[in-house]
C-alpha cells in the first residue's frame, strides 16, 4: 500500500468533468494509483452542463490544472475548446482525456486505445485480421476507429438503423478512405449478415448497452455462431462476465471482459499525464476483486 499524500501547495490537479459524475470509479482509481507511486497529484470530480463547457475549458487552463478527462455528454462537445487534438480524438469526433502542454489544452480519445491494449494483454492478436463488432455509439466508434489505425484488416460494424445511420456510415466511410481499412456499416436486423460477418471474423465486439442491467438477460452474439478460432470481447463491466461471455467461455471461446478496457483507458490517460505507468494489476485487486 502506498502513503496517502497530502494536499499541499504543489500538488497537481486532475480533474473529471461531465454530468453525471457522482458515481465514477475514476477518483478512487487514480488517486489509488497516485499514492501508490508517490505521485503528489489529485483527482477531483466536477459536474459540468454542457452550457458552462466554454468557461470551464478556459477556468482550468487559467488554474494550471494538469489535465482532466472528460465524461457525457461533454466528449463531443469539447472539441471547439481545445486546441489541438490527437490523430485518434480527431477521427472519433470525440475525447476522453486533455493534457495541458505549454499551456495548450491538446485533447485525446483513450477509450479505444484502451480495449487494443486489453486484447493484447488477453492475448488476443487482431492485428491484420478481421472484426465484428455490435455498436456505432461512444465506446463502439472509438473501439472501431483505434482498431483501424492500429492496422485490423477489415471491420463490419453492426448497427441498428437509427436516425444516426447515414452519418454513421459516412464517417465510416471516411475512416476508410484515411486508415485504408476495410471497414463498413451493416443493419442489426440483418441476421444472414450478421451470422456471415461472424464466420469470417477472429473477433467479435459487443460495444452495446445490451448486456448490462436492464438487458443483462440479452445477448447480440446467437450461440451458433460461436466457432473455433473467435475470441469474443465485451465493453459492458457490470456485470463482469455477461451473458455473452459465459456464452463465449462456455464453449471454450477466448472471453476477454470490459473491465479491462476500463482499467487500460484509465491507466493510458494517466500515462498522458504524468508520463508514469499506472499499477493496472494493484488498482484491479484493490477495487475489482472478486
Ligand atoms: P452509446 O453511445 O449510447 O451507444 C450504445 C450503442 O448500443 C449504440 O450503438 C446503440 O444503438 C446500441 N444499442 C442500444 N440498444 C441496443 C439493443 N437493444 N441492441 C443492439 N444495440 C443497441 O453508449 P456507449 O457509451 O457506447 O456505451 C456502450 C456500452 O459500453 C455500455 O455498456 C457502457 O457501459 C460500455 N462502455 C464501457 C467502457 C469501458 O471502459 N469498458 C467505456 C465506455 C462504455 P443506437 O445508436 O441505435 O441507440
């Protein structure tokens, strides 16, 4: 365990700013993880409505804070605030995490950074290959982008036909044209497609809602489609294994859950910060354990 610092006259600010934010694992997680590398910084929660976003951006370059990230319904409405963006945050239309540099306020999306490296440390390897993935929303859109800048050879991407989906689809489309992926938008409803993209896939990607309370009975994978060779991953984290993935480990599928995603963003975001490596093993036991 390491020892609580105390707030003094040099500590460093990090900040979380959204709405609601009463209930984020953020705070406990990464003051954890800066005691436990004597690291004299703070993390502290704000809830801010979109309407006072301006001010707020321009409050806590004018503090000095070190950085904070960014929660709903703000991670797209902050883009016009800041002054830079990361290659990632640019293509996803939407950040996470900002860092104060030379005091510019330079904005990132660690979100899908985070599930690539928690597939890796699963030992899951979707580089050059292809991807399923069930969910164009925040976490399936930065999941998707990150993949495809990482170098995943083709994704289909399952939606259901909203209101959103022809812009979805250009953005999609737009997002090949830049990274060279082969990434399309599919209907949800089309199961045929579904079950075809699936077969040819090594990864399949619930970034819905389904999963987690009210919908933890649900499921976007249909049993049979499960085949040898699929590594299945959640975003959902509550509850920890889905049905989904008891499905997938059922079937001695590779299961990989959201937690990880959760813990992988939050340790890269520190990373952006202090420029030190956040102990992801020591804040899983200290908060997750089962
Ligand atoms: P979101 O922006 O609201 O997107 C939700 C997505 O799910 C949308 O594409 C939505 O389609 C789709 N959807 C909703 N109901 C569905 C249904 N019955 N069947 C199939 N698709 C459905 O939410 P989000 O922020 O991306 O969050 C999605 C999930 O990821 C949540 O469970 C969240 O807890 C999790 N998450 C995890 C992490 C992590 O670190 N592990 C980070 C962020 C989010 P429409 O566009 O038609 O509504």
């Amino acid at each position: 365990m390491g020892e609580k610092l105390g707030i003094s006259g040099h500590t460093k600010t990090i900040a979380l700013i959204g709405s609601p934010v009463e209930h984020s694992m953020s705070p406990a997680m990464h003051n954890a993880a800066f005691d436990k590398l004597g690291l004299d910084y703070a993390y502290l929660v704000y809830d801010v409505q979109p309407d006072d976003l301006e001010s707020v951006v321009k409050g806590m370059k004018a503090m000095g804070v070190a950085g904070y990230n960014v929660t709903m319904p703000l991670k797209t409405l902050i883009l016009p605030y800041l002054d830079e963006l990361s290659d990632a945050a640019k293509l996803m239309g939407a950040v996470n995490t900002v860092v104060m540099q030379d005091g510019k306020a330079i904005g990132h999306n660690t979100d899908g950074a985070g599930f690539m490296r928690n597939l890796k440390e699963n030992g899951v390897d979707i580089i050059g290959k292809k991807m399923t993935i069930v969910g164009a929303g925040g976490a399936g859109s930065a999941i998707f982008t990150q993949a495809a800048l990482d170098g995943v050879k083709e994704i289909d991407v399952f939606n259901i036909r909203d209101n959103f989906y022809d812009a979805t689809e250009k953005r999609i489309g737009d997002l090949a044209a830049k990274t060279g992926c082969n990434i399309t938008l599919h209907d949800l409803d089309d199961k045929d497609d579904l079950r075809a993209s699936v077969a040819a896939s090594q990864l399949f990607v619930n970034a819905s809602r389904v999963g987690m309370p009210p919908m933890e009975d649900q499921c976007t994978l249909e049993e049979d489609m499960l085949h040898d060779g699929l590594a299945v991953a959640d975003t959902v984290y509550n509850p920890r294994v889905t049905k989904l993935l008891a499905m997938a480990a059922e079937h001695g599928n590779k299961a990989v859950s959201g937690l990880g995603m959760l813990l992988w963003q939050a340790a890269i975001g520190e990373n952006i910060w202090t420029g030190q490596e956040m102990p992801v093993g020591y804040i899983e036991e200290k908060f997750f354990a089962e």
